[in-house]
C-alpha cells in the first residue's frame, strides 16, 4: 500500500530496519522529501536535501518554516 509518498509501508519498514532506527524524529524538505534527526530528533543546525539541495533543519530546536513534519514515517 503507497504512502503517498510513492514508497510503500513495507519500505518504510524496510528504511526504518536498514538504519537502526534509533532515538530521533522524521521531517520532510520543502519537496517533500524524508530526513531524520537524530538524539533528541529536534532541528540544531541547517543542512541540505541529498535528493533536491533544498534547506532542510532549523536552528535552537525550532525548524525551517518550510519543513514539515513526516507524521506517517
């Protein structure tokens, strides 16, 4: 079943498995892309999307504006 993201629970699962998932929280880029943050899972510092270079993360725990949260991750 899709996500609506394109990729499937199932790989979502997958993803999850493959990265050990820890400690930490999911946030989509302003395309829509998946990232996590880890320890505390609240945005630090300001990095770059590895699929679309849009910025991704925020500062003192408060993040982008154009970020949002990947509630179904």
């Amino acid at each position: 079943m899709a996500t609506g993201r394109g990729i499937t629970k199932r790989e979502i699962q997958e993803i999850k498995a493959a990265m050990g998932m820890g400690l930490g929280l999911w946030y989509k880029c302003p395309n829509g892309h998946p990232y996590k943050i880890e320890d505390c899972g609240r945005a630090m510092v300001e990095s770059i999307c590895n699929e679309c270079h849009a910025r991704i993360g925020g500062t003192s725990h408060r993040l982008r504006s154009d970020n949002t949260e990947a509630r179904d991750f």
